[in-house]
C-alpha cells in the first residue's frame, strides 16, 4: 500500500466536493476516462490507488488479465492515493457515468453512500465466476454488505505487523533453531524482548511512525493494543462511542511506558521509521505489512510476524483493498458482466498481490502452494481471521478523519506531550465531534 499522509485539509475539501457531487449531475461524465477500445471489444475501465510496489504488482496482474482475455478492452487507471482519490470516484459514482469497476478501503464502505454513489454486485453472475462468500473469512465478507447487498468484494487484508531483524534478535537471544522469532505471550514477556534487544546493541528495541503531518501510526498501534483488549472505539453501526476508558488506558499506558522507558523510538516521521529500521540497530518495527519492499530493497536481515497477543486477543489494526462497482446508470450487459469476471480472475491471481505483503482474502489462495512458497509473507496469514477493522462510520478508514484526529492526540503520548488520561478525555472530545458531524456523503451518520 503506497502510505501517504492526507492532510485534514485535504480530506475536508474531498468531503466538502463530494457532497456537492449529488448536484453535479452528468456534469461529473468529465471523470470518466476517454474510450481507447479496439472495435469488438468490450470496454472495461478500471480505477485504482496503487503505487509504489503495489503499483508494479498490480501491473503485473493488469497485464496478465489482459493477455487471457483478448476480447475485453481494459482501461486501467492509477489515481492519487487517499483523499484525492475518493473525491473523483464519488463523483464518478454522483454523476452515473463511473468506471465499470474500482478499488476500495472496506472501512470507508459505509460512508461512501451505497446505493447511491456504488451498484451491488450479482451474486449470481459472480458465482458464475467461480466466486462465492464461503472463499472469504466470514467477517470480512459481511464489512462489504449493506442492507442485504453486497458493495464490496474483499481483495485482501493489510494488517499491522511485527517486523524484526533477524541479526539483532539473534544476538539478544529471542530466535528459536528454526531462525524465526521465538513466541511471544504477553506484554511482559515483549518488554522483556525489547529489553534484550536493548542491552545486546545499545539501541530501543522498537521503532513505529510517533510524530510527523497528520501522523497515523499512533492510532493504528493504539488501535491493535486496544482491539486485543477487546474494546470498540464506536458502537456495531458507528454511531455511538464505545470507547472503555479502562481498556483503552491499559493500551496508552503501555504506549507510554515504551518510550519512557527508552524501549521506543520517541520522535520518529514514517519515513524517519523506515530508516531506523534500515540502520540495522532496532530490533523490531510496528507497521503495516507494505513496506516489505523497502527492507528487500536494502538487503536488511529481517523476517515478519503477526503483532503479539499483549493483552489477551491475537487482533491488529488493518483495514482491506476490496473491488466495488461505482454507481452506472445504465450498469448493465457485457461490461457489466466483465467487471464480474475481472474481480473473479483478479481474486483467483492473488498469489502475485501477496507478493508485495498484504494477505490474500481469498481463502483458496491462503492454500495454493505457490502462495506457501513466499517467505515471509505466508508466515502471518492467520491474521486474516483476527484483523480489527475500524467500525463502520462515515470519518473511519484508510485516510479517514479519525485516522488524522486520533492519530495526533495519540502522538503526544509518545513524545510526552500528552499523558494516557489526557489523551483519552482528548480522544473522546474529538471522536463525539465527529459522530456530532453530519455525513457529508448522504444517508446516516
């Protein structure tokens, strides 16, 4: 997943254009991509916000699909990820005239106005793919309904992970005979990892993304701790706070105590983490799987694991790219019909996605020896069934306003600008704000 960092800014301006996308009407036909289909083919366009090396293995399947379907016209699109992003597709979706099919965060489903801005998708005609909702973990699968439709066909999941480098660990003694990461149970017993890892190089055991614009990485590591305790940050259909004050400070507790203690990297940007991890020095790094192709790039001794259980539940943070179908309004016929069968053949290929470090969603490919074959990818898969996606509300998901709110009061816990109490009551205020705001994408909050 390319990680950029939206500004507040930004995703209001996004909001603010997409809620007068209801007005723009066909006028918003201008999102539509030119028509570049040879005669006999069956035009299928499709959007995306891949870059980086998500991008190159995207391509790589584009290009596959295209050379098995000769009679299918595929114009694919790369746009700006984030909130970019999500304006011109609702917009598309506003004005009717929107590609065949597009990628989508599952945890902004909620928001983006099913119905009105996406189609449903045909089960039957799906099924006729080949593709079923028993080829999905059950929990995943059911993020993508809305009042008994199905929007949203889940591709894969993109968990927060534990990297670790393997020389480090090695030397601090936290590797069993097989070369992996010896199990983890507890938050003593990771303390005490980082401890190690400490005392064997003279570096904090840890690095995660602390400060920076609009910084995420605090919120997606107080999410996963939190999740493991068992509490919801918003009720079951997003509209209530949920947040349990003394869960949620068992999490920020320990978030502060990490970098008081010097275990933490204290002032570190995304990018900042990225390099601290590379340096060779740091033990482990808490990030999102994606970034596996900046450490294969540098040669950098390390391996991948799930997030340790710290506080009773095995969860991480995630949230998953799914394929929806923006709103047509005249969905229908070959190209309808197309964009079925792309999302069946794109989710039957997925062996060449994981490559970059996101967990297929679909089950078949968690099985196909090919997919057992990369290393370390496979070795966190189970996670699939254990990921904490934010709740469904129209401000959560990828380059959410919740991610940006939450992520710099959690910030300050890490720098020692905020106390765990502070940040709570902080949390709160912010999140009512936001369940206080009406949907600027239509329908309910």
């Amino acid at each position: 997943m390319q990680r950029s960092s939206p500004t507040r800014r930004g995703v209001l301006t996004g909001l603010g254009a997409l809620a007068a996308a209801g007005a723009v009407g066909a006028g918003a036909a201008g999102c539509a991509a030119p028509s570049s289909v040879g005669a006999g083919k069956t035009r299928l366009r499709y959007w995306h916000l891949f870059g980086g090396g998500d991008g190159v293995n995207m391509k790589a399947m584009l290009d596959a699909y295209s050379a098995a379907h000769p009679s299918i016209g595929l114009e694919a699109a790369t746009l700006q990820w984030g909130s970019p992003y999500y304006t011109k597709l609702g917009m598309a979706g506003a004005g009717g005239r929107a590609p065949e099919v597009a990628a989508l965060h599952l945890a902004r489903l909620a928001g983006f106005a099913p119905g009105r801005l996406l189609d449903a998708f045909d089960l039957d005609l799906l099924a006729d793919h080949g593709v079923t909702a028993d080829d999905f973990p059950e929990d995943i699968w059911k993020r993508g309904a809305v009042g008994g439709k199905q929007y949203a066909i889940p591709l894969d999941t993109h968990p927060m992970v534990l990297f670790y480098n393997t020389e480090v660990c090695e030397k601090a003694g936290l590797l069993g005979p097989d070369g992996k990461l010896k199990p983890i149970h507890g938050a003593e017993e990771f303390t005490a990892a980082l401890r190690a890892a400490k005392k064997a190089t003279g570096a904090p055991g840890l690095v995660t993304e602390t400060i920076g614009g609009d910084v995420v990485g605090p919120w997606r590591v107080f999410s996963t701790l939190y999740s493991q305790t068992g509490g919801k940050v918003l009720s079951a259909d997003g509209r209530r706070l949920a947040l349990d004050d003394a869960k949620a400070l068992k999490a920020l507790e320990y978030m502060a105590m990490l970098v008081d203690e010097g275990l933490c990297h204290r002032r570190v940007d995304y990018p900042g983490s990225i390099a601290v991890f590379n340096g060779g020095k740091t033990a482990f790094y808490l990030n999102g799987e994606w970034e596996i192709s900046s450490f294969r790039t540098t040669k950098l001794p390390f391996s991948m694991t799930r997030v340790p259980a710290l506080f009773g539940r095995p969860t991480a943070q995630a949230d998953c790219h799914s394929f929806v179908l923006p709103h047509q309004r005249d969905r229908g016929g070959e190209s309808n019909e197309a964009a079925h069968g792309f999302v069946a053949w794109m989710l039957k290929h997925t062996v060449e996605w994981a490559k970059g470090g996101h967990v297929p969603a679909y089950l078949p490919t968690l099985e196909n020896p090919a997919y057992l074959k990369l290393q370390p990818q496979s070795e966190y898969r189970s996670v699939v069934n254990d990921v904490a996606l934010d709740e469904p509300a129209w401000f959560a998901g990828s380059a959410s306003l919740m991610w940006i709110e939450l992520g710099s009061v959690f910030s300050g816990v890490f720098t020692g600008s905020r106390t765990p109490q502070n940040a709570l009551k902080e949390a709160k205020s912010r999140l009512r704000e936001l369940l206080d705001t009406p949907n600027p994408f239509g329908g309910a909050k």
